[in-house]
C-alpha cells in the first residue's frame, strides 16, 4: 500500500471561539487519492477535532477546526495511524518536494 501523510500548511486562531483552525494538504503517491482523513490519519495527535472541512483544490486539502490551541506548525506531519508515532517533525513541504 503507497504511504501518504498530511502535511500541515498553516495554524491559525480560530476567529470565534477557543482553539486553533489548521490547513493539511494531503501528500500521497496516488494522484486522485481523497481519503477519510478523520479515519485514515491521526489528526487527535494534535488535540480534539471540532470539525473537518473539506477537500478542497487539487492537491486536496482541509481545514481542521481544534478546540484548543494546536502547537504545531507549518510542515509538520500527520501520518496515518497505521504508522507509529502519529506526529512527526520534517522537513517542509517544499523541500520534501525537491528531494
């Protein structure tokens, strides 16, 4: 089975309310891939979900609403929960790209 991963885009306060909102972008060797991210990816890692928006563009990404502030930051990952470990600091994004 390809491995995949979320990579995290942003982390913003939530504008109304407590918490934090985060942006994933799905990162997976299958090009029309659009998983069940609640299911498939450790996003509890990072706190309690409020709500998941989403997919949206291509490559799909969501917005992941928590209920209390989230301490990571932008290219971090959320694996799937298959994986050990769940959240694991890398390399941005950008740089994963050109290796």
């Amino acid at each position: 089975m390809p491995q995949s991963v979320l990579a995290i885009l942003t982390v913003t306060d939530r504008p109304v309310g407590v918490g934090s909102l985060v942006e994933v972008v799905l990162c997976h060797p299958e090009k029309n891939a659009t998983p069940d991210i609640q299911t498939e990816y450790d996003l509890a890692s990072l706190g309690e979900v409020e709500s998941i928006h989403g997919p949206f563009c291509n490559p799909p990404r969501w917005m992941v609403s928590y209920k209390g502030k989230v301490s990571a930051e932008k290219g971090y990952w959320i694996r799937q929960k298959t994986e050990i470990g769940g959240l694991r600091r890398e390399q941005s994004l950008s740089k994963q790209q050109e290796n």
